[in-house]
DNA sequence: CAGTTATTTAACTGAATAGGAAACTACACG
DNA sequence: CGTGTAGTTTCCTATTCAGTTAAATAACTG
C-alpha cells in the first residue's frame, strides 16, 4: 500500500487521532494499560470534575481505545488496544522518511540502497 | 520510562494529535512523503478553497509535521518526520498491550518471560 | 423503602475548528 | 508600471469541544 492510497482506509483514524489529541484522555489510557478501573478511580488523579471524565471516557469509549463492562453500580474501563495498533501502522509507514532522514520517500522507495544521499541542491534562482 | 509518567513529557502531543485528527492533513502529510509541494499542488486534489488548504498547511507547520521555504511567490512545504517519531514512540509504548493481547501492562513488565500466558480466566462474578 | 454510592444526562458557556468569500501581499514578467 | 500567479489574511458562520453545575438514573445496603 502506497502512501498516497493511505488516506483511503483511514476509517476511523480522524477519530482516533481526535481522542488521543487530549492530555486527560491519554492520562487515563496509560492508567488503564495497568488494569481495569471504574470512573472514580480515574477520574482522582485529574482536578475535573466526574462529569468531565465522564464524557473524555465516552469519547475514548466512542473511538473504541477503551471498552467497559458493568459490575454492579460501577461501570469499569479497560484498554482496547486495537485502534493503537491502528495508530501504529498508520504511522509506520512513514518511518522510512525520519530512518533514512531523507525527508523524501520517493528515494527510499526507488532505491534502498544508501547510494549517496543525492543532494538536489539548492533551485533558487 | 513507565506509562504513569508518560503525560509528563507529551509536550506537544496534543498539538500533534489535533494536526492528524483531520484527513486533509493526513492526506497532505502523504503527498509531502513523496517529495515537497507548494500549496496549488497540495491543493489539487481536494474539493476545498485554497484559503482552506492554506489554514490546515498552517496547522500542520505549526505542529512542527511540515518545513516551508521560499523560492520567489511559490512556498513550498516538505514533511518533517520529527514529530511522527514522537507520535510513534508514544503509542510503542501500548505496543506490549496489544501484542499480548493481554490488556493488561502490569502482567507483561512484571514478568517479561513468555511462561504459558497464564489465562486470568473469565472473572464475571 | 430511605439513604448512599457510582455514574450519566441535561443545560449552559466559552473557546477552538473548519470552511467560504473577499480582499490583500508578494513576486515575476513583459 | 501593470498584469497574472501564488499564497495569505481578514471576516464571518456553523459546528464541535471542554468544562461547569444541577438534576437524574442505577444499584447496593440497611
């Protein structure tokens, strides 16, 4: 898949990018890749109020990075790795540009070899 | 680095988040990875006006994700890697989560040995 | 059932976004 | 200098977002 089709499949990633685009809501994504935990307990470490997470874990819950069940009156939230798989391999595919630091895939996709770095020199004039 | 002090250190995270939040600008970082453009040509593809080409080039320069230069009235804009270094590492951290497909960090850095996956069981009750 | 705990919904506010139209700047070219 | 080309800025609109307070829902507990 070439980079240029790349925008094609990005099925959720506006949504996923749009959640992940908050400090709260990471926050509460790397408590939860330690365990499970209801609102309460994620809502302590943040001074917001429990509205306020509330809805940063829907959102999250909406982008589908965290899932949750129901014990009781509690409704507890786990992390759902897939769409940060997704993330991932969307931006993996640019790792080639910053390995290489060629700044131009086009290079790296003609001709892996080192050959040189090619210099286009400077077309100012 | 553990996962409860990454928010410390996602300086620009948000910004970066929010500038990929939006398939025009991925769309546009796509086309930069094949060689630099200026902004009618980033502008082509697109059913939108050039001011409107123009703001999202603008965010995404402002997010560190593209380079400008100059040469006479053309501004050609090239991809900045950097930050979708950044972007890559951060979610290499969730990397274990979903390779194991445990959902659950702490089992994984407490014990990195393979050791039979050890099934928590279904725990609904 | 009354009360407590956990969480959500509703209603509202202020700020940020995405977009367009129109006007403006900057440079090249004749 | 005037005209065309490349791009930006300004102004405006509609929508979404992040947050609040207050009220509502849900489930356990005595």
């Amino acid at each position: 898949m070439s980079l240029l089709t790349q925008t094609l499949d990005d099925d959720r990633l506006d949504e996923t990018f749009a959640a992940l685009a908050n400090p709260t809501r990471r926050a509460i994504l790397a408590r939860l890749a330690h365990g499970e935990a209801n609102v309460n307990e994620l809502a302590a470490p943040f001074d917001l109020t429990l509205p306020a997470i509330s809805k940063h874990i829907k959102v999250l819950e909406h982008a589908r990075l965290v899932r949750r069940t129901a014990h009781a009156q509690y409704r507890p939230c786990s992390l759902d790795a897939t769409r940060l798989e997704a993330v991932a391999s969307w931006v993996d595919q640019y790792r080639p540009v910053w390995e290489a630091r060629l700044d131009r895939l086009d290079e790296y996709v003609g001709q892996l070899q080192p050959k040189r770095q090619q210099e286009k020199g400077p077309r100012h004039g």
